[in-house]
C-alpha cells in the first residue's frame, strides 16, 4: 500500500472528479479501475484510471486491459497516481510500459474569490460551435480534431463554464470548468499564439476560479504537464500548489 498523507482524500477526490469532468466516450469498471476510450483524444480519455486507494492490478488485469485497448486500436496506457498499490507499479514496470509524460495535480483554495466583472470574458453554460474549433485549432496531434472534442465536451453533464477571452469581439483564448460537490476542474486553457504574452491565461483561469467560487466550490484543482514550467509559474501565482504526481505510461 502507498503511504497515506493528510492530502490522500483530496487526491481520490480529484481522480475520481475528473472521470466526470472530462467524460470519455465509453467506459468500463475493471477490479479498482476504470478503462476509458475516446477515439485517441487525449491521454486521460484513453487510458485506464484507479479510483480507490490501493488499486490493484494483476497481470490478468493488465492482459486485459491491454487486449480491449488494442481492440480498439489505441496503444494500452495507464495512469499510475498515489492511489496506485506499490505491487500493481511494479507490474507495470515489468511489463515494460514506458513513461509518456509525468503531470502533476494541483489544487487552490477559492474561500472569498469574486467573480470577474471583465467585459472580455466570455463564459457559456455549453461550448458553442466557435469555442470548440476555436480550441481544437490550439491543440496539437489528434487534439486538433473538433469533432471528437466535440464528442467529449458534449457528454458533460454537470455545472460547466466554457470561457473565452474576446479582443476586438475575436476569441483568442480558452478554457473551461466543471464544478461537483465542492470542487471545480480547470483545464483547456489555451491563448492563440499571436496573443501570448498579454495575461489573456492567467485571465480565463482566474476568471474560471471566479465562476467556480459563485458556484459555492471551496477549491479549484487542475493538471499540468511537469515540464510546462509556463504553466507551472502562472497557477502558482494564483494560489495552485502542487497536491500530487503521476505519469502516464504506455505499451508501445
């Protein structure tokens, strides 16, 4: 068993939030586990999650796992957080699963944070046509596919802001918000980049905690690549601190 902290409920409560902040197209329950599929689009929709502390994971588990990944043409990935026992990380180590990326989750306190009044902030209950491409456009590799953006987004079915900062009534930057029981998600922040270097991020993110706030959410987490030190600096200087790591590992 990983060792617990005094942050292991906030951590499980994260993971287990983002399974319905960012829905997948098709999932499935394996043992402690949740497998997750999404046409390819992004790493956390198309690789398989635990959701309890301690998870276990057996190499008739990963066999599995790595049989109905395949079936569905994607590369087997798994997502190893604290949540994860130390013997189901050695046997995904022995397997030979490689890293993909290392993310760290962050987490800050909303307690008195107001709304935005800026008159640039855009924020919509559903993504509109625009804010999707507008997005899709930022991303890279499969990420920049609107359609199956689309098809997650729209799957969404609690509380969710969907911002966009307007220059000269033209979107330029993006993000969006699910809030659940307390806490609200922030991610897809993305800035165009002829207007990088303006604030336009720490804008929408600081709008989006705003918008969190009002929803009655004590705290706002997120996720970010490890070597996003961009990123990093932005949503420290706005109250995020690092809660947890993990890494994405992936069966070439």
């Amino acid at each position: 068993m990983p060792t617990k902290t005094e942050d292991s409920e906030l951590v499980l409560g994260c993971e287990r939030r983002i399974i319905n902040a960012w829905p997948a197209l098709s999932t499935l329950i394996v043992g402690d586990w949740v497998l997750r599929f999404a046409n390819g689009y992004s790493g956390r929709g198309n690789s398989a999650t635990p959701l309890s502390y301690g998870a276990e994971l057996d190499a008739r588990m990963l066999d599995l796992i790595e049989e109905l990944y395949r079936a569905d043409g994607l590369t087997p990935a798994i997502r190893l957080t604290p949540l994860v026992a130390d013997a189901a990380r050695a046997a995904v180590l022995e397997r030979g699963y490689r890293v993909k990326d290392r993310s760290f989750g962050q987490i800050a306190p909303l307690a008195g944070l107001p709304p935005s009044e800026e008159p640039e902030l855009q924020i919509e209950a559903r993504p509109s046509q625009e804010w999707t491409a507008g997005v899709a456009a930022l991303q890279s590799g499969n990420k920049t596919h609107a359609g199956n953006l689309g098809a997650i987004i729209e799957k969404v079915r609690l509380p969710a802001a969907f911002a966009s900062w307007l220059v000269e009534g033209e979107a330029v930057a993006f993000g969006m918000s699910v809030a659940e029981r307390g806490m609200a998600e922030i991610g897809l922040i993305c800035v165009h980049p002829g207007h990088r270097g303006h604030g336009y991020g720490r804008k929408i993110v600081r709008g989006l905690m705003g918008w969190a706030a009002a929803m009655d959410c004590q705290s706002a987490y997120l996720q970010v690549e490890q070597s996003n030190a961009v990123a990093i600096n932005l949503y420290g200087s706005l109250g995020f601190r690092e809660l947890y790591q993990y890494e994405t590992r992936i069966l070439d």
